[in-house]
DNA sequence: GCCAAAATGAAAAAGAATTACAAAATGGGG
DNA sequence: CCCCATTTTGTAATTCTTTTTCATTTTGGC
C-alpha cells in the first residue's frame, strides 16, 4: 500500500507556488473536485485553457506519478465529503438532505478531530487507564457528563473498574479519597468549569493521576498530567453540540480498545478483528439504497 | 453530479448471477479493494487468471461505463473505509493504528446505518416530535440509558420538552400519566426488554403517539407508530457497543435537526449552514500531518 | 453426440497518457 | 534596451491502456 497523499491540501498548500499554468489547472481542479475524475487530461486541458503537456506536468508536481494517479487519489481524497455533499438537492427529499448533512458533518468532523489528536497524549492516556486501580470520570453539564457516563460504561465492560459522576460536590468529596494508583478523567467541552479544576487539584494532591479530555490549551487541559487536546470550533450552530460530544466518545473508546489490549502479542490479533469487521468491507449487509 | 452506484454492494449482491470468468474478477477485485484502482485493466486480468476483455466485460455488468469509470467508481466507495486502513503498518505507532481502527469502524458504520435508515419514518418521526407537547426518551440498561438522556437533553436545548427515564418501574409508572400530544421515544439496541415493551403500550392506551430506535424488525419496532430501524452487526467485538450507541446518537441528532425547522421557508438556510460548517471543504485547516 | 446459444480469449482498433523536443516566454547582465 | 541563459509551455511522436471486433471454446438442451 502506498503512501496516502491528501491531494486537496497539497493543492491548497501548493497555492502560489505553481507555475503559472499549473496554477491554472489548480484552480480547475479545486472549483471543480466532484467532476474532474470522470474527465480525461484532454477535457481537463481544454477546460483550463493549457495544454495536455501542463496537467500532466501539474499532476507530478503535485506529487503524483502522473494523471492515472492523480485521478485515482483525488477521486479518494474527494470521496469521504463528496458523498454527503452531493444528491441532487433536486431530486433528494428534504429528510434525505437532512441526514446526508448531519450525517456528513458528523463524519467530517471525526476525521477533523482524527488528525488533531497528539499520539503521545493518548499512548500515555492508555498507559495509565490500563494501569489504573480506579478509574473515575468527572463531567459537569448535560453533555460532558452524558460523555463521562458513557466512558465509565465503556471501561467497565472491558473490565476496568470504572464510574462517574456529575455533582460538583461529589466529586470534590470524592477527589481526596483518592490516591496513588488511582485515575481521574475530566471531560469538559469547554475547559471552564470550576468544580472541575478543584477536583482535579485535589485528587492531585491526593497522588491519583489525571487525564483530560478537552479544549486544547485551556486552564482543565494544562491542570492534568495527561490532556487530549480537541479543537471544534463551537459556534452556535445547530447540530454543533452533539457533534462534538460524538468525537468524544470515539475518542474514549479509542482510549477504552487501547487499554484492554495489554500484552503486545496480542495487538495484531485485536486490530485485525476490529479489521475485519468492518461493515462495508466485510460483511454482506444486503442490498443497500442507494438515494431512498 | 452522476448517480452515486454502490460498487461493493452491486458486486456482492451479483455474486452468483454473474458469468463464470467475472466472478473470479469479482472475486479477485473484493480481496484486493484497496489495491485494485492502482491497476490496469491487463494486470488485474493476469492476477485473476482471465483475458482483458472479460475484465471489461465485468466492468459493465456490474453497472459501468468502462474499465475507467468502474476504477474511479470503486476508489470512491472504497475511500471512506480505506483511509483508515492504510497508514503503513510498519512506519505508523500502534496506538496511531488504534485511532484509524476504531475512529475508521466508526464512520464506516455511521455510512452503514445511514444507508439502512428509511425516509418516510424518518420523516413521520420528525413530524411527531416536532408537534409534541412532550416528549419523553425511554432506554433501558447502560447503553440505551445514555443515548435517552443524550436524546433528551439534545431536544430540551431546541427548545422542546424532553425528559428522559432508565428506569423500568417508573417508565411505566410515568407511561400512564400521558395523553395525547405526547411522544414516547423508545431506544434499545436490542429491542427486547420487558419493561419498554410494557411502558409502550400502556402509553399508546392513554392515547401518546410512540416512536422506536432499535433493531429492525424487534418486538420494539412492531409495536410503536413509527419505527427506526438500525441494523448494525452486533457480535461481540470489543469496540462495537459505542459504535452502535454513536449510530443511535447520530440520528437522533438528525430528527432533532429536523425538528427544529418548523418551517420550510428556513430549510434551505440551516442546511447551507451546516454545509458551510463542514470543516474539510470550506475551511483551511493548514497542513494536515498524514502520518502522525 | 450434435447443434444452438452463450461465454471467453486473441488481436485489432481506438483512445489516453506520457515523453521528447522545439518554441516561446522570462529575467538578469551588459 | 537587447541578448543570452534558463525556465516554462505547447506540439507532436510514442507508448501504454482500454475498447471493440471477431473467431474459438464451452455449455446445455434435445
């Protein structure tokens, strides 16, 4: 398997840098994405006003072997989006478009939140909650703590001990009967909250380790000794909230799938099941609807 | 914009109507997905043992123009679910593999779950809840218990009355309280439990409208006015309970979308916002790390 | 076992992408 | 301001793929 290229960034990023026709080209390409795959170098040529000789050049300079290969990985890059993006506003039912929106702005917003994470935040994160006596997560508000419930949920099963808690007192209470061994998980979409940062200070106190999972850089993020930072930008819009909730989930479960895995030998075996088991790719599901 | 065809799910549903020497294509191309649309057509005809010209004749009967467009076609399907599978094993950190696994079985199954869901109910489910004077989320266990209050707390924010109960004595206890104009909204993974089943139709008896999230086909499902049905694979993988859960927030979050557009005049904008919102396309996110 | 129909492969034809090379544009120094 | 070196671009030849055509093989019914 080869190196994957996000081709549409390396254009963005390309930006300037090319030479005139190639630039052109470029612009072409990005004000068109959905459509440039099913063209051939000629169409595209004619399209942006340069020569055959010039897309090809433009593709290598992209970092592709040529225009095959170009089509190909931007037809990859495109895809994930592209197909919450397009279905005909015509033609598609008000409900369709509906699910297609949120549906892809979830989507979007996990790979948003994908490249965002610091690997040596959630190996260390997996370290600790693998070896973890206790584990006890906190959230203040209907949403974090909806999250902390859910991470306790997900430890528990894979037999971790695990539970959470919503109160602000309790937790604080709760805070200083921890200690060394023990874990304590903050989650805050915000970073704020005082109760929070209290009863982290004071489980710290206390010798229990801490991790957050919140708002990168914010005062909960540089209170912890480990922080996975996330960054969704939080507007009022208004499907946001969940949004973000959801990656949080995903994130503790990666956190939760790490942790259970304790000996190395047994890694392989583990991510080839989650391999395999993936929907698409393995199981026949049945004949899908395409556009009902 | 062309239709969007399925190419995984058109092959696998043909397994068996096609002729002899393309379904050893078939075949050959479903083992190799990621690989296949770095080839030409003369290679993948020497690695499946056939001509070039049965190759192309493969092509077209599972729907497409060509060998061309059926390459581009499949690295699209294939996209979503391979951008998380790739990340050389050798060079990307275990714990950088964890994230791609789970966060990749996770959009994989939002894509299938999201081609599972059936617009008129969808589109009745909305209608219902968007009218109601009340609405109550019903789940029970640790999962279904969370997603209700995630479902709950989600409408509350709109702006409509939502609550939210796990447990099953006072779910029927409060099932008996309601009249018309109220909404029940009845989730479980399985569809099973005694205590929803229960609670369900003693509310239907005084009168509420009543709405399921769960397995298609369940008990549940049979019983309530409009049902959702969801049918993710639910063995006992490890990563797998979250992921069903996140499905069911997810649509939720879609019905609570469309609810919250009382009028069609508005549509139009709130979808064009969620569209804009979309990281990927709209914003610069600066350069991507693709490896790290 | 023979014949008609279907399936397959070989090879020719058409079509695209790639490369090589020549022409045009650019820019720096006299 | 012009000339030369260098870079950029287009044209055309070449190579590689795909598509089509047609002959051969296989299959299945009688």
């Amino acid at each position: 398997m080869q190196q994957v290229i996000d081709i549409i960034s390396k254009m963005r990023s390309l930006n300037g840098e090319l030479r005139k026709r190639e630039q052109r080209v470029a612009d072409f390409v990005l004000s068109n994405l959905d459509q440039i795959s099913f063209l051939t170098q000629g169409e595209i040529a004619q399209a942006a006003g340069v020569s055959a000789a010039t897309v090809h050049r433009f593709c290598v300079s992209v970092g592709c072997e040529g225009f095959r290969d170009f089509k190909i990985r931007l037809a990859q890059s495109v895809a994930v989006s592209l197909q919450y993006l397009d279905g005909n506003s015509a033609e598609a039912s008000q409900t369709d478009q509906l699910v297609s929106q949120v549906f892809g702005a979830l989507v979007d917003m996990l790979n948003t939140a994908r490249q965002q994470l610091d690997n040596a935040s959630m190996t260390e994160a997996i370290a600790l909650l693998a070896g973890a006596r206790r584990i006890v997560f906190f959230g203040v508000g209907g949403g974090s703590a909806n999250v902390a419930r859910e991470g306790a949920n997900r430890f528990f099963r894979l037999g971790l001990p695990a539970e959470a808690h919503a109160d602000g007192y309790f937790q604080r209470m709760l805070a200083s009967t921890l200690s060394t061994g023990d874990v304590v998980f903050a989650i805050s979409a915000s970073g704020q909250p005082q109760e929070l940062l209290d009863s982290i200070s004071i489980a710290r106190q206390y010798g229990a380790s801490s991790i957050s999972l919140t708002k990168s850089g914010s005062d909960l993020a540089n209170l912890t000794d480990v922080s996975i930072g996330i960054d969704i930008p939080e507007d009022q819009d208004i499907y946001k909230p969940s949004a973000s909730r959801l990656v949080f989930i995903a994130i503790i479960d990666v956190l939760a799938a790490g942790a259970a895995r304790e000996r190395p030998e047994e890694v392989k075996e583990f991510l080839r099941r989650i391999r395999t088991s993936l929907v698409t790719l393995s199981k026949d599901t049945g004949p899908k609807p395409i556009g009902d």
